[in-house]
C-alpha cells in the first residue's frame, strides 16, 4: 500500500522560534503568535517564544482581525 514504510511528511513546519521569528519579520503577526504559542504549549519555559509572544502583546497586535491586514 502506498505510504507503509515510508517517512512520515508533515503538513506544516515544526514550530520553532525562528520560524516565528521569521513571520514576524514578514509582517506575519497573527501565524508568529500562534507559532510562538504552540513553542511555549510544548515547553513553558522557553525564553525565546515567551519574549516574541510578549512583544507582540505589548505592541496589541499579536492577533489581527485577519491574517490580510497589517
């Protein structure tokens, strides 16, 4: 059968904070926030994705209305 034994391919990146990094610096708030949100799920104590979500926090803009707007 297709697709037994063989690698197992997500449909989306691993979060990592330099993937949210990356959105942010693309204007892509709302995906960095939920990138940096996912990180911090997984292991709570990670500085990095703690300080991008709060930054984006303190500027009020860690979620727009729609992913379009900037």
């Amino acid at each position: 059968m297709a697709g037994e034994g063989g690698p197992v391919v997500s449909r989306w990146p691993a979060p990592t904070v330099t993937l949210g990094e990356l959105y942010l610096a693309q204007g892509h708030r709302r995906e960095a926030a939920e990138i940096f949100e996912q990180i911090l799920r997984a292991d709570p104590g990670n500085r990095r994705a703690r300080e991008g979500l709060e930054g984006l926090r303190r500027r009020g803009k860690g979620k727009p209305a729609a992913a379009g707007r900037r």
